[in-house]
C-alpha cells in the first residue's frame, strides 16, 4: 500500500506577552498547544512558530519598556518575581497614559535591528523557561531572537498588492486591513503615527510563512475571535487551508479578567505548581512512588486539569480542589500504565508495531483536519473502565 506523503503544519498559537506572570488562562492555552504540537508531530511535519520577537514591537510591550525606564531605571529586574513585575505592569495600564510614538520609537529600533530585550521581560522569559522545563512543555525559543519575515512596509505593500488594505498616511491618516469585499469590517493596524498593532505583527509573521504549508493551525484567545477570522481570511487567500482553534479562558472566581488588572495573585504558575507539586507528593508517598514519579505525575496531571477539565470553554472556574484531584488521578494512571507494561509486551516504544499502534491512537483525534484535537486525546485517558494508558503515547505526548 501505497503511504501519502506527511502533510506539513504549522502551528501558530497566540503569544503571550512578557509582561506579567503566566496565569490559569495562559497555561490553558499553551498546555493545549503543546499536546497539540506533540500528538501532530508522529503524523506530519509540524513547526511550531512562536515568536515574542515579532510582538515585541506593540505598544503594550514597548510602552512597558518605556515606563520602566522613566520610573524605575535603576531597578535590578533579576532580583524581581513574576508577581513583582506583574505589579509594575498593572501599574503601568491603570496609568493611562500613551506615549507618543517619537518616544517609542528607540525601543521598536533596538527589537527591529538588534536581539534586545528589556532586562524585566528577559527576567520573564527567563522565569517561564524554567516552568516550561518543569512541566516539559516543547520550549518553541521562548529567549531565541526570532524577527519575521516581513517588515512593516513590506507587509503594507503585499496587502496592497493584493487589494487589502486601505493606507491612508498619505493625508494623515491609519493604515486598514480591507476585507470588506468579503462582508468584514474595516481594522486599524498601523496607527496614523505609525504605530502597530497585535494584528499588524501576525501578518508580517504569517505572510511570508504560510504558502509552504498545507495547514495551517490559530490557536488563541476567544477574546480575540474578531480579529483571527479576519486573519484567518486573509491566510487562507494563500493557499494553505487555515483552521482557527479558539481558546476560552479561565475564570477565577467566576470572573474572567485580563492580567493587566491584576487579580491573579495565589493563581500564578509558580503558585500554581507548587501547589500541584504538593498534591503529588501526597498522592507518590501513599503510592510508594519516588520522586522521578512526582515529576511525570505533575506534567501529566497538569494536562488532565487544564486540557481535559477545563475543556476548550470558559465557563469552569479555576478550583484548587480540581487541580489536585488531577494530580491523584495521574498518578494513579501513570502505576497502572507501568503495570500493564510489567505485564505485556512492554514499552510501545520497543517495537515498530507498537509505533504503528501508537499512530493510529493518535490519527483516531484528528476528525478531518491533520492536528490531532488536544481535548478529545486527553480526554481518552480518562473514564471508568479504560485500558490503562500506553506508556510510549504518555511519553510522546504528556510527559
């Protein structure tokens, strides 16, 4: 029988700013991407393009940088927390106040021209690896320095090129994404002093990227919705078929609310782990495990929480009680999934049939598209009565 040929993915998730710590809903969606990215992986070639450099340049990130150095030029930012430099930033939004572009503009030239990062946000980055390590999320160049393809000009003019934007900087004006040929509304990307937006840097991204794949994945957040259907549009204009994958967030308290307000205090993902640590700990000790256990028990239960629980909505709030309950039904999976292999053919690595196996495990997610669903897959793990998991797929995928 003739095998087709390995259709090429690429997964371009919503990044994450570095700008405040990671919350419930951040490690929601990156905990969704990275089963995503690594379930796909076995069936097709898959790139996984997450780029802080390309985003670094928003007002947000740049306008950060900016207040920092007004406000607190002399901080020595390795000595600071996550919490510490999310305070700096809910600082810094409830100030309201926008600097003007000539201001900013140093900033957006030391990103374009060079690798710098601000020491706060390099202090971040440098604090997220070290939780991407812990629960053994692939690290797709967190501190990398990373530019897209495209400048800003460059991507004004392949718009323009192909009908899509309405520039109007000629009389003192912004500069549109015009999709209203298609019934979608007009989009501000470049401010009329030349300042871009979130939108902006994805299509100086994704432009040059798409047309070498035949699938291409949006992972983001449901607040963004309005915005990757029109980027979605665009994309798909391409070439490629574009398959956009909304996120919901994570309420805390039955509120959803974005970092820059605050209120995540006790809910960060330092907090966060050591809190599941601790229940896995409990539930290795009353299981006579040792402590390599305890580390494949978090990643795994990590995953179950926030992939499976959670689900792809947003109406579950955050529960503490959740969490830890999904540590204790890791642990128990991972003692049944090494008695089953004590008692079989062992792990599904050791063979070529049990890769094939482990294949069409994973194809069995896929429905249509070439991703394998996140959800569904973690959600097969679950249920009374289930087979213990095999333990070359919790390898490939959740561990």
């Amino acid at each position: 029988m003739k095998v087709p040929p390995r259709k090429n993915v690429l997964l371009a998730p919503v990044t994450v700013t570095p700008t405040k710590p990671l919350t419930p809903s951040h490690l929601k969606g990156l905990l969704w991407t990275d089963v995503m990215f690594r379930a796909t992986a076995p069936l097709a070639e898959v790139t996984y393009r997450y780029s802080h450099t390309t985003y670094h340049v928003t007002e947000q990130t740049v306008g950060f940088w900016e207040y920092l150095d007004r406000t607190h030029g002399e901080t020595d930012y390795t000595r600071l927390s996550e919490e510490d430099i999310g305070e700096l930033y809910v600082r810094y939004r409830g100030a309201e106040r926008s600097q003007d572009a000539d201001v900013l503009r140093p900033y957006r030239d030391a990103v374009e021209h060079s690798d710098w990062v601000h020491p706060a946000s390099e202090r971040l980055l440098r604090l997220w690896a070290g939780h991407y390590e812990r629960l053994g999320m692939h690290d797709p160049g967190l501190r990398e320095h990373q530019p897209p393809g495209l400048g800003l000009e460059e991507m004004i003019e392949r718009l323009g090129t192909a009908h899509l934007v309405l520039d109007q900087r000629h009389c003192g004006g912004p500069v549109y994404l015009d999709l209203t040929r298609y019934g979608m509304p007009l989009r501000r990307i470049v401010t009329s002093d030349g300042r871009p937006n979130y939108l902006a840097c994805a299509l100086r991204e994704l432009l040059p990227l798409v047309p070498w794949y035949d699938e291409v994945v949006l992972l983001y957040d449901r607040e963004l919705d309005a915005d990757y259907r029109l980027l979605g549009r665009v994309l798909t204009g391409l070439g490629p078929t574009v398959r956009r994958v909304p996120i919901g967030r994570v309420p805390i308290d039955g509120r959803i609310a974005s970092a820059r307000h605050g209120g995540w205090h006790g809910h960060t993902a330092g907090a966060l782990l050591k809190a599941a640590s601790e229940a896995v700990t409990e539930a290795s000790t009353m299981a006579g495990a040792g402590s390599g256990s305890d580390d494949r028990a978090l990643r795994l239960g990590m995953r179950l929480y926030f992939v499976a629980t959670l689900g792809p909505g947003q109406r579950e709030s955050f529960r503490h009680d959740l969490l830890r309950h999904c540590m204790t039904v890791a642990a128990k999976l991972l003692d049944r999934s090494r008695a089953a292999a004590a008692t079989g053919a062992g792990d599904l690595r050791d063979t070529g049939l049990r890769d094939t196996d482990l294949l069409d495990t994973l194809d069995r997610h896929r429905r249509g598209h070439t991703y394998v669903d996140p959800y569904r897959l973690t959600c097969s793990l679950l249920g009374r009565g289930r087979p213990a998991p095999d333990p070359g797929l919790l390898s490939a995928v959740f561990l």
